[in-house]
C-alpha cells in the first residue's frame, strides 16, 4: 500500500511557495500597459496573510467567499487563500444580469465578496439585494461607492499577520463553487472538491491535453468566472509556469501586445476572442506572436476556418477542446493522431477530440439506447469522472440531468471508432426540418469559410411546410460585401443540398453570452419580435427578393 495524503489545494501552495518559487505572475494594469510582476514565492507569502486576514475575521470552513473580479494576481491569491482555509471560492460571473447576480450570491449565501474597483459601479447597484454578505473588499484604489461595509484589499493584507496554520481539509470538502452560464432558469451551481480541482490539474499538465509545464507562460484569457478559467490557475501553480494576467483588457490589441512583450507560449480562449485576434494579426502582419506553442480554445465549437488561418497565416496553433462549467471543464480534446496530415489532420483538430484520461463517455439516443462509435450514430453525449459533477448545489430540479452518475450534457454527438467526438449541437439549439436534424454548427463553419463572412449563426425559422428551416445570421468583415445568392452558391457541396438556408439575416453583430459565446436565445427572441431583417432567396424565382 502506498502512503497517501489528501489531495488539496495546500499541495499546489506548497509547491508555488518551493519547487515553483522563480515563476511569475504578470498583470496588466493599465491600457499606456503598466503591468505589476510577483514570483510565485510572493504570491504565495501574500496568500499566508490573505488567509489570516480571513481567518480573523471569523472565515472559516465551509464559508462561501464570492469574488467579482478579472483575471490579476490578486484574483490568484484568493484562488488560494479561501479553499485553503477550508472556504468557498464562489467566483461570480462579472456579466450576468443585476438579478441572476444577485440570486446566485444569495443562493451560495455568500459572506463576504471581493470586488475590483473597476466592477464597484456593476456590484453597488445589486448590494441593497443581497442577503447574506458582510463584507465588501474592494481591489485596488478606485472608489468604494456606495458598498458598505467595506474595506481595502491592500489594507486587509497590510493589517494582517500570516496565517500560522492552515486547517487540514477533507480532500472532498468543496473548494471552489461556480455557476453556470444558464440560458433558462436560474443559474446552477457546481461545487469542485479539493480533490477534483487537484486531479484535474494533473490533467492539465498531460502532454495529450494541454501539457502545462515550467517552461510555459500562460495568458488565460478565459476569465477566472469561467470554469475556473479552465483550471489553469491551479495547473500552473502545480507544474510551475507563469501566468500572464491581462486584467480587464481584453481587446485583441493589448493581447496581441501582452503576447508579444511577455513571450507567452500559451494562450487560451473562447472562438469569438481569437476571431478577434485573427483580424487584429490580419491588420498588423508585423506582429510576433511566435512565442505562442499552443492556443487552448473552446466553450463553443471552433470554426475550422479559423483555425486553419491563425497556424497558416500567423503561426498558432489552436487545440480544440470541449468541457462544461459542470466538468470542470476538461472533458475531450482534440489532439491529432501523430501520423495524421493534411486533411486527415484538420479533419480531428476541428472535432471536439478524445476524451481524457479518467473521463467516461457515451452518447445515449432518445430512448435511451447507448450507441455504437461508428461515426454515424448520434445521441445526447454524456460523461462521468472524478471532475464531472454529479450534481447541482443545492438544487433539486436539476436531477433529471443526471443518470446514476452520468452527467447529460445536452449536447447531441457523434463518436469515430478512433474516439473522436463530434457535435452537432447544443439539443436546445437543435434544427429539425422535414423530421430531419440539420446541424447549426456544421452550417455556421461553412459560412464561416467564406472570406466575406466574420461571424455566422445559424437557429431556426419556422416553416409551413417543414415545420423548420435553418436562417443564417451572417455578421461581414468591415468593407466587404456578399449577397444570399454567393453564401448559398458557397455552401454547395459543403453541406447536404437540403440544409443550405433560403433565409438569411445580414447583422451587424451576433449578441453574445456572458461569457463571449453566440447567444443564439437572443437571435430567436430577435426573430420573434421581428427585429432581424430576414432576405428569402425565392427558390421558384431563383433569385433573392430583397
Ligand atoms: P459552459 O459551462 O458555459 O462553458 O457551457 C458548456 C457548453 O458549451 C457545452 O455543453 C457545449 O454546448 C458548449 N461547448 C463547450 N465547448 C465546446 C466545443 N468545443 N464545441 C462545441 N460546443 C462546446
């Protein structure tokens, strides 16, 4: 038998404060790109009087502790503090709505929330809403507004003593607390374990995943409310690379420059982001974005075209990969077979991927039927391991999106027999037209292969005789132009016959998410209100009436 220990978080602050004691952590504090830098040996000095700060003032296990944050080294040091005094790190997504943020606070009866002073404006509107917090810590020097009572992250740390121990925690005690996105309903919350987070960045670290290592310099761009920032916090604080912080920029201009004069060698976002940084690198060639080994990108699917310009034309390599705020999120990522190349090689880096050591997965039909992996077959795909949750936070109507263990992602896929997943869509997202499936990604990819076309989302349009047909909403590059007959005349061939949309809506952007997704529930509340301006390329005329 081996000697075992539980796995928590003190593991991780242990190794920033030793064996990692040389990485960095970089913010960017200022748009002129004033940027402040700490070793992990500082950081981790910092969190010893950050947990003591805490502890005296009657924070303790099981505590719920909310931050309102971007992504800076102040936001890695509660990262580390509250779990490992045996609190909750409840990181409050920035962009949710005044009530889902103020639900989502009461609901995890949060005490005390930390809050950057450039986000007080956004927080002081829901304070008189929220129940259970005592204290307001704001970060930084701006204005405290209206948030009482309140005191100053700097003079929390500058009155506390270090924390002279930190409790021993049951390796399944909770550790960090997120919510999910939600497009219906309240918000859910899931609960990471110490044990789950620390496996999970394990997971990180592998070279079929995202390999974290020493060597690397991370840019999440992914914000510390989404999934843990993909759990890269805790991945480099176990493996020892450094993080590059970008702090509320997050415009592809001071990213570019971030990437640049930080050598970051990995950087990772949602697609919409790295649309973004492709046109600014299209603009400005002379960029160097060399230093980049990998560009971790996921949270919807990735448009192959994409990908295909950022490694041809600037020389990133994007690594697809899917997960879920309830997985943690690392679930399946999409790493060629090494012997692939050309087609074959774009043809597995556009599919979600393989799922990764210690997840499970199967794609289960709508009776119920687990199905085959023959690439055809198509189903709700599921997935259960020890960082997919089992559960919501205190929430039982949510019970039926589990099965003995299963996770139901609501996402409908496709698996090859060498494991590769494919989805077709979100199962709320779903087209059907004619009884048939008609998939919104796969037609949004292709328009997205159109030089013209920036963003494109597809949701349905209802139809007499079909029930549903697809409408393409079409968002063009600045300066270019493109009619429905070229878009149609473009998806020949590329998609069955029968999928190519008649309807087309021009916008000048598709909404997005809260956390930077295409917000497809907005395009069809758009619709329904007759907001979208929709063109019908008339079949029996064979021209577009405009
Ligand atoms: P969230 O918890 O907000 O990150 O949302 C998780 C959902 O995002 C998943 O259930 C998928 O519908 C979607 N998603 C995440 N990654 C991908 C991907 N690589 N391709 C397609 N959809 C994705």
């Amino acid at each position: 038998m081996q000697h075992d220990f539980p796995l928590t978080l003190h593991h991780v602050l242990d190794r920033m404060r030793t064996l990692n004691a040389d990485a960095e952590v970089v913010t960017l504090r200022t748009a002129e790109g004033t940027r402040t830098r700490a070793t992990f040996a500082e950081v981790a000095a910092r969190v010893d009087l950050l947990a003591g700060a805490l502890q005296v003032r009657g924070i303790g296990e099981g505590d719920r502790v909310g931050t309102f944050a971007w992504n800076s080294q102040e936001h890695i040091e509660l990262y580390l503090a509250i779990p490992c005094i045996g609190s909750v790190l409840h990181t409050l997504n920035i962009r949710l709505f005044p009530e889902q943020l103020a639900y989502v606070a009461n609901h995890a009866r949060d005490r005390v929330i930390f809050v950057d002073d450039s986000l007080v404006p956004i927080l002081e509107k829901v304070a008189p809403l929220l129940e259970t917090v005592e204290l307001f810590v704001v970060i930084g020097d701006g204005p405290t507004g209206a948030l009482e009572p309140v005191v100053r992250y700097d003079d929390l740390l500058a009155e506390a003593t270090p924390v002279q121990a930190y409790p021993q925690i049951d390796e399944r005690a909770a550790a960090a607390l997120c919510y999910t996105s939600g497009t219906t309903g309240n918000p859910k919350g899931v609960l990471y374990s110490h044990r789950s987070t620390l496996l999970h960045s394990m997971a990180a670290g592998l070279a079929d995943t995202f390999g974290v290592n020493r060597s690397d310099r991370i840019l999440p761009i992914v914000p510390q409310f989404h999934a843990n920032a993909w759990g890269l916090i805790y991945a480099a604080g176990l493996f020892g690379a450094s993080l590059i912080q970008p702090g509320r920029f997050l415009q592809a201009e001071p990213l570019v420059a971030l990437i640049e004069s930080e050598k970051v060698t990995f950087a990772a976002a949602v697609p919409t982001i790295w649309m973004d940084i492709l046109n600014h690198l299209d603009a400005h060639p002379d960029a160097d974005v060399s230093s980049i080994r990998l560009a971790p990108c996921g949270g919807a699917a990735v448009p192959p075209a994409l990908m295909k310009a950022l490694e041809e034309r600037h020389g990133v390599e994007i690594l697809h990969a899917w997960g879920m705020t309830e997985t943690s999120p690392l679930g399946v990522v999409a790493r060629p077979p090494a012997d692939a190349v050309g087609d074959a090689r774009w043809s597995a880096k556009s599919s979600q991927g393989r799922p990764v050591p210690l997840v499970e997965l199967r794609i289960v039909d709508e009776e119920g039927v687990v199905q085959p992996w023959d690439g055809v077959a198509a189903g709700e795909m599921q997935v259960r391991g020890p960082w997919i949750a089992s559960g919501y936070y205190l929430n039982d109507e949510s019970a039926d999106r589990f099965d003995q263990g299963w996770l139901r992602t609501g996402d409908v896929a496709s698996v090859d027999p060498q494991g590769y997943v494919r989805i077709s869509d979100r199962s709320k997202d779903i087209i059907k037209s004619g009884g048939e499936w008609v998939s919104s990604v796969e037609l949004e990819n292709e328009l997205m292969a159109h030089d013209a076309v920036r963003e494109a989302a597809v949701i349905a349009i209802p139809d007499e005789r079909y029930t549903e047909r697809p409408l393409a909403c079409v968002v063009l590059h600045e300066g270019r132009a493109a009619t429905v007959n070229e878009l149609r005349d473009h998806l020949v061939g590329r998609v069955a016959k029968w999928w190519i949309p008649e309807s087309f809506a021009f916008v000048a952007e598709v909404p997005k998410t809260s956390v930077g997704k295409f917000d497809k529930k907005v395009l069809r509340q758009q619709l329904t209100d007759g907001e979208l301006s929709v063109q019908r390329y008339d079949t029996a005329a064979q021209q577009v009436s405009l």
